[in-house]
C-alpha cells in the first residue's frame, strides 16, 4: 500500500539538533541561577565557568554538610551528657518581686538530708545575696527563699 501523504513527517537534523542547543542552554541558564555567585561584573559566566563554578559549589556544600553532621552528633553526645547532669543539678526558678526584692525557687534533687538547703542559702550569702526569708516545705523537694539584692 502506498502512502497517502499523511504520514507525519520526521523533523530534519538540523530542526533537532537547533532543538537540542535550545535544551542545553536552557539547562545552562537554570544551573547559572541556582549558584550563588552567577555573575563576576554584571557579565554572565561562559557555559564551562558555569559548570567549573557548580562543580566547585557541590564541593563546597557537600563539605558544609559534613561539617554540620558532626556538630550535630558532638550536641546530641553533649545533649545526652547534659541530660545526666541536669538531673543532677537543681532546677532553680527566679520571679522578680520588685527592684532588689526576687522570690526563688529551687528544685533540689535528694531529700535524705538538709544539706542541699543549707549548701544553697551559704553559696548565696557567699555572693552578697541576702537572704530575707528561707523555707523548706515538707511534701515537696523545694527550697523557697526571699532575696534582696
């Protein structure tokens, strides 16, 4: 059977290889814009700068990420070593009352003897607090204390 004439024709090589330039550069253009120095001058980068420049920008990022993946594991370390010593640090809260006059509040960690109490009052004494009221409920691991300062 012969063709009626319909057929679609198949484009020419020059019509597909002006087609592919277009590609390319439209592919050079958006690599040149997600570089964060595409520009020297106001002049646009030659196409193998631009590449030069994104090769060496991968670079650089990979070697960023790098570096924030070890911090990242050197806060989760210290993180869990911080987790350790916050339990065994009071927690202390501070409201201030009026000028010079704070309410204190802190958490001490073991009940079984005064000490936390009386290590607490002497160590703000030492720094020139002074200490107006200090109470030591029963029911509660706290020590609250009324300051001047």
């Amino acid at each position: 059977m012969e063709s009626s004439g319909c057929a679609p024709r198949k484009p020419d090589r020059k019509t597909v290889e002006k087609n592919r330039r277009i590609y390319i550069k439209s592919l050079y253009s958006k690599l040149e814009t997600l570089l964060p120095s595409a520009t020297k001058d106001g002049f646009a980068q030659s196409i193998p700068d631009c590449i030069i420049g994104a090769a060496d920008y991968i670079t650089e990022l990979r070697e960023s990420v790098e570096k924030l993946r070890e911090r990242k594991r050197q806060h989760i370390a210290l993180d869990s070593t911080n987790s350790v010593l916050t339990k065994l640090l009071p927690r202390i809260e501070v409201q201030e009352l009026s000028r010079g006059l704070k309410a204190v509040k802190v958490n001490i960690i073991s009940r079984n003897n005064n000490s936390g109490f009386y290590n607490t009052i002497r160590l703000l004494e030492e720094e020139g607090v002074k200490v107006l009221n200090a109470h030591l409920p029963a029911s509660v691991p706290d020590i609250h204390l009324l300051l001047s300062m």
